[in-house]
C-alpha cells in the first residue's frame, strides 16, 4: 500500500503546513471505513519519514486491526523508527478487540507523532497520548482538528449523548411533494437516486419509518446492492415506529423479519385490548422485536422518539437512516433529533393534488429566519436528479 517516490510533501500545491498536508490524506484513509467501523470511529494512518509516505494504513472494519497496525505492516518494522506518524485520533491506550496502539508506538519508536485529536472515549481520554509522551515520544495534538471532528460527528455524537447520528432522507417532485394525494409515491426519485440509496442503507445500523408509511408502500428498507458492492455491506435493523401497532403481520417487514431484524416500538398502552396483546403475540413469534413504552413516554411524541433512538444507540447503533414520512420526520425535527439530512429532487411536478411535503409539524413559524438551517451542504447530480447532502446547523 506504500506510495512511490513522487508522493511527497512537495507535491502539495497549496500553502498548507506540511503537517496538514499528511493529516489530510491520513483522514481521506480514515474516510474508507465508512460504513464499516461503526460502532469504532474511522481512522487513518500516515508514516512520513524524510519527506516521504513510506507507510499507510485505516481501520477498515469493526472488530479488525487498527489504523496504526495496518500502517505498521504497510512500511515494515524498521520504518516506524526515526519516522513521524500522522493519526486522525488518539493512538488507544486500554485492551479492547485489540492491544493497545500506543504500546505499539512505544515499542516501534517513531520520533513524533501528530493527531488530530483527542478520543473522548472513556477508556482512552487522553490516555493515549500521554504514554506516548511518558515514553519520551514527541507528541502533537490539533492538526485539522475541525475536519477530524467532522468526520466522526456520528460517532461523536454517540460517544457524548448516547444517541446515533439521524439521518433524514426523502425524495421529492420540483414542487415539493412526497407523494400524490392518494399516497403513491414510487417512484419519485430515478434509477440512479434508488441505487444511491440502497448504498446509503449498507452503511447505516437501522432504518427507521412512521407506520402510515408501512401501510402505504409496504417497504423492505432492505440495501440491494450490485454484485461486487455487497461484499463488506452492514445489515441495519428496520425499525416502526408504530405506538398503535398497526404493522400488518402480512407486511414485507414481518414476513422477513427473521432474514433482517425488525423492531416494532409501540406504546404499552396496546396491551390494554386483547387485539393488542393477540397482534403483538402474532409479531414475536414471526421473529419481530417489539418494544412496549409506558404511555408517559409514548404520549410525546419527542420524547418517545428520543427514547426510541436511545433504545437503537445502546445496541451500538451509529448512524439511524429516516425514510419518513413526513409526521416522523416532523417529529424529529421538532425534538431536534435530525443532524443530517439527504434530499432528492426529481424533475416531475404533481401540482395542486400534489398532496404531502416531506416535513409535517405543528409549530408555524412566521418568518424564514425561524426556519431549521444547515451549517455545510453538497448539492449533486445524481442521473436526472439533483441530491442535497447537509448538516443541520441547530442540534438538539
Ligand atoms: N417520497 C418519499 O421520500 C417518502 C418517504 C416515506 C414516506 N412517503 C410517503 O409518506 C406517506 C406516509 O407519511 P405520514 O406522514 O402519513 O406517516 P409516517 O410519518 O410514515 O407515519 C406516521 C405514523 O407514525 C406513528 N408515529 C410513531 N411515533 C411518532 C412520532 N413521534 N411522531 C409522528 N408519528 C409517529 C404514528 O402512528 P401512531 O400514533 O400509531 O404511533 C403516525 O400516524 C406515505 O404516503 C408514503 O408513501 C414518501
């Protein structure tokens, strides 16, 4: 994986610090285990001796070597010696699937290493990068701090409040609608935009939609991928959101739920009518995981939502897709549960029977300066849709 003799600091264009120039490329590594790592953070790791990348490694899947390691055995046992590392995190310090890098390090001596920040987990806090430092190795912390934070928001965010990073995604006509009045809805989004969805889906540890929208489109919120796209694809969890229990035990989601999980979350509330407690029966034995809330819980439709992610983040869920509908997608974005958000737009307009816009809520806001913003966006052609790719700027 070692790069050849043009790959140089030098070959830097820009007027960045030669620093940032190798953390820059340790975070494109880090990016590759997108997908893969989670519960982990992405990393990536650069060894730069005399101008040159002789080394280079990122932890690509959950459970498998680290960043380090894998950059380790990319240069050779030598090349650490004398070097100066670049790490989009804190080296780790305690036994988890892995012995701890920092030991590592230590014993293979590199003369600096740089990291862009530190690991907030709780095993790890600064650990690390004092042993390294206790080991008499020069220890730099902060370089292009911001774009490491960025990359790990999702872990990050379930690192700090227990929650997974939530992901809204629809697709809509040029006149905003989600659906026709009668419901239909496939397809708004093209060809291409269905595929870049299902390679969303591979990468995410559930996929999360209101009832009305299991009723309506009977969904299996399942990554149907190429043939050589499967192969490191993650399995997300489907889960509805359903405090009523109105899943049909007939749905696609019910029929296969022993092929992928699905969790049901609905309210206690349901056991109070012998229906209730038949269908929720009926669901446990086709496979289905249903979660009862109390009705204090249920009964708000925030908090019952964020007690619902808590359930997803405790299970070592990450990144949560939302596939709507709109009164899901309402709710969320009025507890402040939505970071990020994905939207297609088709070149198709339905007009005055157009019916549902993708965000339903109860709060009116009077002016455009109350409206929810985003504090990064990418917009793109995808086929003949354009897709908007942003973080929310108001997190909750
Ligand atoms: N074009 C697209 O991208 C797209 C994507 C998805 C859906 N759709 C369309 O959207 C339509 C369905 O949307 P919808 O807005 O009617 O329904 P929805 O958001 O899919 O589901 C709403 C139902 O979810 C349940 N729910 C549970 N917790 C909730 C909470 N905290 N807040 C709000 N609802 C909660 C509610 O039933 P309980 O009170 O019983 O829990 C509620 O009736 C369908 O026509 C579908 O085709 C389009």
């Amino acid at each position: 994986m070692g790069l050849g003799p043009s790959t140089t600091a030098a070959d830097s264009s820009g007027s960045e610090s030669i620093d940032a120039h190798w953390m820059r490329m340790a975070l494109r590594l880090a990016r590759e285990g997108l997908g893969r790592v989670e519960p982990n953070p992405m990393v990536g790791c650069v060894v730069v001796r005399e101008g040159r990348c002789v080394g280079m490694g990122y932890h690509e899947l959950f459970g498998g070597p680290h960043a380090e390691v894998r950059a380790f055995h990319d240069c050779g046992e030598e090349a650490f010696r004398g070097a100066t590392l670049y790490v989009t995190l804190e080296p780790c310090s305690h036994y988890g699937k892995t012995p701890p890098c920092a030991d590592l390090l230590i014993k293979h001596r590199p003369s600096r290493v740089v990291v862009a920040m530190q690991d907030p987990f709780e095993q790890v806090s600064g650990a690390g990068i004092q042993k390294l430092r206790d080991a008499g190795i020069a220890v730099e912390v902060g370089v292009l701090e911001t774009q490491a934070r960025a990359l790990n928001a999702p872990y990050l965010k379930r690192i700090g409040t227990g929650l997974p990073w939530t992901i809204a995604k629809w697709a809509m006509t040029l006149d905003g609608a989600i659906a026709t009045s009668t419901g239909d809805s496939k397809w708004i989004s093209g060809e291409e935009s269905r595929r870049e969805v299902h390679q969303m889906r591979a990468r995410m540890d559930a996929i999360l939609v209101g009832s009305a929208t299991v009723l309506a489109d009977d969904p299996m919120l399942t990554a149907r991928l190429g043939k050589d796209e499967g192969a490191l694809a993650r399995r997300a969890i489907r889960v509805v959101v359903d405090r009523r229990l109105q899943i049909p035990p007939t749905s696609h989601l019910v029929s296969t739920a022993r092929e992928v999980p699905v969790w049901v979350m609905t309210s206690q509330e349901v056991m109070d009518q012998a229906t209730g407690r038949e269908k929720l029966a009926k669901l446990r034995d086709s496979g289905v995981r249903v979660e009862l809330f109390p009705k204090e819980v249920s009964r708000d439709s925030g908090t019952f939502l964020r007690e619902v992610l808590r359930i997803i983040a405790n299970e070592g869920g990450t990144n949560v897709l939302v596939e709507g509908g709109p009164k899901v997608l309402g709710s969320l974005f009025e507890a402040g549960l939505v970071d990020q958000v994905e939207c297609y737009i088709a070149p198709k307009i339905l007009g005055e029977g157009g019916g549902m816009r993708p965000v339903a809520g109860q709060r009116v806001r009077k002016c455009i300066a109350e409206s929810i913003r985003m504090s990064s966006g990418v917009w793109k052609s995808v086929g003949e849709d354009l897709h908007f790719s942003g973080v929310l700027s108001r997190q909750g």
